[in-house]
C-alpha cells in the first residue's frame, strides 16, 4: 500500500486553488470531515489533511447534481443549471 499523502492547509490550499481561511472556516467540518478527510495528530490544534481521501471524494459525482449536467451553487442553497 502506498503511503498516504499528509498536507498542511496551506499546502492543500495551493492545490485546490482555494484560500487557506476558506478551507479553515468554510470547508473544513462540512465537506472535509475529520478522521476521513483530515485528522489532528496527537490531539493539537494543527491539521494534517490526507491528500488521497480528498481527491477521491473530489472525482465523485455529487447526489445533487445529474451526471454530465453542470450547477451553479446558489447563496439560499438552491443550484442554477444552465
């Protein structure tokens, strides 16, 4: 098995092209979920994403949307399709 790929926020951040707060306050907790997604080692405050988990979860279609139809994510929760 291959050994798993640990990334800081920033590191993370760099690779999905999000900013570093928005995965802190907006990401992390409701789509990144501890113990698969990301993990504190020895119970600290920092946090080691696991770079595998989050790109499998990535590839995969979301149960919202129909496969091949793209959204737009609106601010009241509802999708625009165009």
């Amino acid at each position: 098995m291959a050994q798993p790929t640990y990334l800081t926020t920033d590191e993370l951040s760099q690779r999905i092209k999000y900013d570093a707060r928005t995965i802190r306050e907006r990401l992390k907790d409701s789509v990144l979920i501890e113990g698969t997604h990301y993990f504190r080692p020895f119970g600290g405050r920092k946090i080691l994403f696991l770079w595998e988990a989050i790109e499998r979860d990535m590839r995969t279609p979301s149960l919202d949307t129909p496969v091949g139809m793209s959204a737009i994510p609106m601010a009241n929760g509802a999708m625009v399709h165009g």
